[in-house]
C-alpha cells in the first residue's frame, strides 16, 4: 500500500510540473490583442506589425496607464506591441543571455553606449545601424541632443546603432532643511543663489548648532554617498570649479581634466577641503558607506541638512520628511562658484540608456516610427499627461488630473524631449507650485559648462593593467579625505600614472575632444 | 561529583554567545523593523527592539498582487522538484549501489564527470529552449533535479544496508521492486530525510534559473520576488548614474516594507529548520565513512 502512494505522490508531482509547463505563458506585460486600428494618418495604410521591447523598468508588469499607453501607440502606428521587462536585478544576464542565444527582442535597452556587450554585439551584426530608418523620424531628430548622435556612433563607420532614450542635461543644486535655517535664522536670498562661503558657514552651523533642537551634537551639514563603483570623490566639485575636461590655459596638451594635470592644485585642494569637512564632522561621516537612496533617508530623517538633488522632486521629498517630523520644510539652492559665478558641471552625452534595434526587428522602419511617434506632439501629450478617461478627465475644456500616477513604469522611461524640463513637473500641480519650482530647473539647465569628454573613454583606459593602476587613484582618495593621508599622496599617485598611462590617455583624449570640436 | 566550571568553559560560552548575537542581530532587526512604524524606522534604522508597533507593512506586501503566486510557484516547484528528485535518486542509487553490476564503475565515472564538468549557462539555454520549457515552472524544476553529490551520498549509504535483508527477501519470494521500496527504502529514510531537506532549501532559495529562463511575472519565484523588493531599486538606481531626476522617477519600496517581505518569505524554512538541521549534519557525515 505504501508502495502505491509512493508511486502515486511522485505521479502527482510529474504531473503538477506537466500542468504547470504548459501553463499559460501570457503575462500581464503583453498586449497581444490590440484594438483595431484608427491611428494617425499613413500608418493604418502599412500592414501590422508585431515587435518585442526589451527593457529594463521599475515594474516587470505593466500598470494600467502603461497599458492604455501601449494600446494607444498601438492603434496609432498599426503595431502589436510586446513587452519582455527582466527583473531589474538580472537584467544584464538577460540581455547578454539574448544577444549570445539569438533570442532577441526587436529592440532592446542599453544603459549605456559604452556597454562591452552592446559593443560587440554591434560587430557581430546582431545590432543594425539605423540611419535609413532615422530620415522619416523628424521627432527623434529634433528631440534629441546632437552629442548624443556622436556617442551612438560606436563602429568607427559614421553609423547611428540606437535610438536616444534622452535626459535632461542638468546641473542640479541643493536641498536644504528650510525649517532649520529659519531655526539659526539664516535668510537665503530671494534668487536662492549663495556663495560657497555661505554655504560652508551654513553647513557648520547645521553639524554645530543643534538646528533640530533635540540637545544632541547629532547632525550633519551635508548628506553625501560613494559612488555606484564604491569609490569616493571630493564634493563641491562645481564651485570649486571643476568642470572636467576644458581648454587648458597652456601646458603639453589643449584639453584637460584638473582632476589628471600635474600642474593644477584644483582637484588636491577639493580633496583636501573634504578631508577638512569630514574631520570637523560637516559632511556625513558615514557617506563613504552610503548609496543615494540612504542619502535621502538620512536627510529625510534629519541627520544631515543639506543634500544636493533635483528642483522637481519638491513635493515627493516635502511629504515624505513631514511624515517623520511634521515642522520639515524644504529650500532649493544654488551656490556660485568661487569667482561668483553660476556654473555647474553637465556630463555625458543627453543619454540615459537608449534603444537599439536588432537584426531579429521584423521591420526595422516601424520600430523607429513607433518611437518616432511616442516624441511627437500627440504621443508625447499621451506620454507627459496620461490617457483621458484613466489619467485625466476634460471638463469645460480643461483637463483635471486625478491623483499623481505613481505607477508610470513604462509610460515615463521610453522617451524624452531634449531640454523639456517640463517633463518632470506632474501636470496635476498647481500653478503656484509651478511657479516656484519651475525657475530652478529652468536654472539647472542654463548654468550648464559641458565636459567636453562627453563620456569617451581612451582605449588604453580599458586595459587590464591600467584598470588595476586606476585602484590607486580610489584607494588614496578615500585615504585622503579619512584622514589617512596627505593630499600630496595624490599627486605622487599621478606622476606615476603620468608615467605609465598617462600621455598615452591625455593624447587620446585630446585627439578625440579635437575631432569633436572641429566638427562642430 | 559537582563539576568544577573552569575559565576555558566560560570563554567558549563567551565566544558562542557573541557569535550567537553576530547570527541573530540582522534577524532580530529585521523582524523589529518590520513591525516598527517607517518613522520609527528612519529615527533608529539598527533597532532590535519594535516601536510605534503597526503590522501596515504586512497588511501592504500581503496585497501585492505577485506574493502570493510567486509563493505558490515556489511551493510548487519545491513540492514537485522533491519528490520526483528522490524518487530518481532512490531508483539510480539502487541498483548502483550494488558491487556486482555490470557497468556500475562506467555509470558512476559518469555521474562522477557531470561534478566536475557541465555544458555551462548557454548550451543549457539552448536545451530548455529547444524542449519547449522557456518561461514555464519545468524550466526551474528538471536542470537542478539531479544532483551527483546527492546520488553519491545515497549510493554509498544503500551499501551499508546488510545484503543479507536482501537476501532474506529474495528467498521469500520478493522481486526487486519490492525489496526496493519495502526493505531499502524504510531502512534508507535517514538519507532521504537529509536529501529532501538539500533539495528543498535548494529549490526554496534558487533565483538565477528564473532570471534566465522565466518571462512572464506569473511564473516568478518566491525569491526573484524577494530579490527584486529589495535590490530592484537599487539596480536602477545604478543604471541611472546620478542623474538625480531619473533617480527620483522610480519606484522605492520603503524599508519596512521590505523587511516584512523578508520575514514572510523566510518563515516557512524559518520554522521547519531548527527541527530538520540535524539532518543537514548527518547529511554530510552519512555515507562518508565506511566500516
């Protein structure tokens, strides 16, 4: 008898996974059964299209405005379109996984066109150029940035290889406790703009002063973290005037990064004035340990009184520290530089990822038109606001949003518009509100000086012994602003990296910022 | 007599309790903040004791929509991987354990040659794929479902069983199924109790083979879930560089929320373990020394 429920438990369990294989495969994310089509003029012409968009979002499923987004970019270009979203945590094995088996999507995102895989995947031909396809895409062209076309030619053949999936470029300002200045009673001007020795003067009296009253030594100035690699870097690079690679003032080479010139104390004095704060406990002692989502808590929570951050987060930070202390109250501030001036770093190239389209697109044309169509006016209005009906109502003419969308996982990270800062501001907010964000944004935008790098990487940079050479720079970094070092140790570490890699860098660099700047 | 308690005593009782904190600091603060109020949380994020006690956490994460199915795919792979994975294990190790079979040197060399070689991550692939089991629960059950360590354990304590019980029942009339699952299995229970318990935990944590093989949230498992709660922000978070803007976009669970995640998913194996442990111990000795 035992012997019969042995075999009849692991009969059950045989057929447990037989049922559970040929389960239903179909997930929410996909949408296989689209309306029929009524979209914008010439699409209902061409026949349907199926495509697959692979993707990395917050969400594997799509919410309910992502669907009605979708369907609604279906019906206007006569697509089916399917989304495969890997879990965030396992999206680089995924999409390695795809371009090594073949099983590809027709597009796919890249965080970045730097990406060891995207690159050979573009030699391998598994990524198509798409200029031809880009002639008829005026959207894209025209909300894109021109640098991010530069970066998107990877094959050394003038050829585009994605579609930007672009970010505003920015040079955001700070964040501060306004409920602990208007405690120590410190006024900030009415253009939010102060010097950095304001700024230092105010971050000391937060790490000194008790500006949350509790009768402990408990606070900090500034709320800062490591960086995504686990090093650190010096802060208040923008006001000290660290603008990474500019026009040199003379020496061997044209261009140069202060942070590589051996005859510039810039970079060693930020280096030093970190360690100085980071002794006398005005920034976060435990920054180095910190990644950015720990920096807010620690701000949130009232441990540190300044971090810097984006105008447009306002009211997402305000609710959130007014549920742990009701009185929290926020400013946003821009510190000039040393000289007085309003200048900020913008790095990179306008990308944040893009999309690349494969050799497995069944049409090559339809899937730059789909993006083409989500940058222009209609779909972007769809994209900005939302569907009618779900994200918003029309009455009287006006439209009245319901309450902020959280759930915009794929609705807000496919496209952007090149410099529409707008983007950002939920469209329910009130004007005032409006009124009061909108200038510092706007301001983020303009104060902007482009590191002329636009993120390009020497090929001896990509060598595994200069790769282990680079551990010096973060290892004596770190040693300097803890304490464990002097600030000349860093520049003992760059004479050596002179030596050994650097002429061979600084003449790449230059060669590559040369052609750039001479195409312009 | 009283035994006399010696300095050496009270410094091994030291040692153990302080690794015993070590072990039980992360456990006790997570199951402190998962129960604490997100105030309470962000004013002492290290508690191990709860404050402004609220189950809000709960109620929220036990209304994700994934939890539950991801749950009951992770008990339904670990149900289903178990029991046919023991019952391969009992059927192989059987007649493998017998010294007169022929051929049973060439069979374990190549039970042998699959622990220390394998076709690796992509031919893998390929094999799910062309077998139709891409984003279905079979893709997490069948590649792990045979382990040459676990079938050399069980090899090696079925020969220990004294063939004379065999010899006994085969005179009696018995055929070799029946001594199988009514003489060897009975008296191999120890081993099965130690396998099932490695497959379990096994099935119970695997999370890389849905990365791979999984598309659909349907079919995710309990701990892809789990991973995604936790670190799914933070791997966006990575992709977005410091673009503080795009940082801001996205959707961070709070802390207590994933902290509630955690207890809940690691309670089952939380609660059978103190009573199953012996058998991982046994598990390793088992088999390994031969009188």
């Amino acid at each position: 008898m035992k012997l019969k429920k042995a075999i009849a438990c692991v009969g059950a369990a045989v057929l447990l996974v037989a049922v559970t294989a040929c389960g239903d495969k179909g997930g929410p994310a996909e949408i296989d059964d689209p309306k029929p089509t009524s979209g914008a003029a010439g699409e209902t012409a061409k026949p349907k299209v199926n495509m697959t968009i692979m993707g990395e979002f917050a969400s594997s499923n799509l919410s309910e405005t992502d669907k009605l987004l979708v369907q609604s970019i279906e019906e206007a270009t006569n697509t089916a379109i399917k989304f495969d979203i890997p879990p965030s945590t396992g999206y680089t094995e995924r999409l390695q996984l795809s371009l090594t088996t073949g099983d590809l999507a027709d597009v796919v995102w890249f965080p970045s066109p730097d990406d060891a895989s995207f690159l050979k995947a573009v030699k391998d031909g598994v990524i198509i150029p798409i200029d031809e396809y880009l002639n008829e895409a005026d959207n894209i062209q025209n909300y894109s940035y021109d640098i991010s076309w530069d970066a998107l030619r990877v094959n050394g053949d003038d050829k585009v290889y994605g579609i930007p999936r672009t970010t505003v470029i920015r040079s955001d300002g700070y964040w501060f406790r306004k409920d602990w200045l208007d405690k120590l009673n410190i006024q900030i001007p009415d253009n939010n703009e102060i010097t950095f020795d304001q700024m230092l003067d105010i971050m000391t009296k937060f790490s000194k002063e008790d500006p949350d009253g509790n009768g402990k030594h408990d606070t900090y100035g500034y709320g800062w973290a490591a960086q995504p690699d686990k090093s650190i870097r010096p802060v208040f690079q923008n006001e000290l005037g660290l603008y990474g690679w500019q026009e040199s003032d003379g020496g061997e080479y044209k261009y140069m990064n202060p942070q590589y010139d051996l005859n510039s104390d810039k970079y060693t004095k930020a280096l030093e004035l970190t360690a100085k704060l980071f002794k006398e406990g005005v920034i976060d002692p435990d920054g180095p340990t910190l990644d950015g989502g720990k920096v807010l808590e620690q701000f949130q929570s009232g441990k540190t009184g300044v971090i810097d951050g984006f105008a447009g987060h306002y009211e997402t930070f305000l609710n959130a520290g007014k549920q742990i202390n009701p009185e929290f109250e926020l400013a946003y501030v821009f510190v000039k530089n040393e000289q007085g001036e309003m200048k900020g770093l913008g790095q990179g190239t306008g990308l944040w990822g893009f999309w690349a389209v494969t050799s497995s697109a069944s049409d090559p044309q339809r899937v730059v038109d789909v993006f083409d169509y989500m940058l222009s006016d209609e779909g972007w209005d769809s994209i900005y606001t939302g569907i009618e009906g779900h994200d918003y109502k029309v009455e009287n003419n006006q439209r009245v949003y319901s309450a902020t969308p959280l759930e915009t996982f794929v609705r807000k990270n496919m496209v952007r518009r090149a410099n529409d800062f707008m983007f950002f501001i939920n469209p329910a907010m009130s004007e005032e509100l409006k009124q009061k964000l909108v200038p510092n944004i706007e301001k983020a935008v303009k104060r902007i000086v482009m590191s002329k790098d636009r993120n390009y990487t020497p090929a001896i940079a990509k060598t595994p012994p200069y790769l282990d050479f680079n551990k010096k720079f973060s290892e004596v970094t770190t040693k300097i602003i803890i304490g464990d070092a002097q600030s000349s140790e860093y520049k003992e570490v760059l004479q050596d990296w002179n030596t050994k890699f650097g002429q061979t860098y600084l003449k790449e660099m230059n060669d590559y910022i040369d052609q750039i700047e001479n195409k312009k | 007599m009283r035994k006399r308690i010696e300095l050496f005593d009270i410094a091994v009782y030291l040692i153990v309790s302080v690794i015993c904190m070590v072990m039980l600091y992360p456990l006790l603060n997570v199951a402190a903040v998962s129960i604490s109020s997100h105030t309470a949380y962000m004013q002492n994020p290290m508690r191990i004791w709860p404050s402004d006690i609220t189950f809000d956490a709960y109620k929220d994460i036990l209304s994700h929509p994934v939890l539950a199915r991801s749950y009951l795919n992770t008990i339904m792979i670990t149900i289903s991987g178990v029991a046919i994975g023991i019952f391969l294990y009992i059927i192989t190790a059987y007649p493998l354990s017998k010294v007169h079979l022929k051929g049973r040197a060439i069979m374990i060399n190549l039970v042998i040659f699959t622990m220390l070689f394998n076709g690796g991550l992509i031919p893998n692939f390929y094999l799910i794929r062309s077998l139709g089991m891409v984003d279905t629960l079979a893709a997490l059950v069948f590649p792990t479902l045979f382990s040459a360590f676990s079938l050399i354990l069980m090899i090696n304590f079925m020969q220990n069983i004294p063939e004379e019980l065999e010899e006994a029942a085969k005179i009696d009339g018995a055929s070799e199924p029946y001594i199988l699952f009514k003489i060897v299995v009975p008296l191999s229970m120890p081993i099965i109790a130690t396998l099932t318990l490695f497959a379990a935990v096994g099935y119970w944590n695997s999370f890389f083979s849905a990365i791979i093989y999984i598309r659909s949230v349907e079919n995710w498992p309990l701990m892809l879930f789990l991973r995604e709660v936790i670190e799914g922000a933070k791997m966006l978070q990575i992709s977005a560089g410091g673009n503080n803007a795009e940082i801001g976009n996205m959707n961070v669970m709070p802390e207590t929320l994933k902290y509630a995640t955690i207890m809940i998913v690691i309670l089952p194996i939380l609660s059978v373990y103190p009573f199953l442990q012996r058998y991982f111990v046994k598990g390793i000795m088992l088999g390994s020394v031969k009188g």
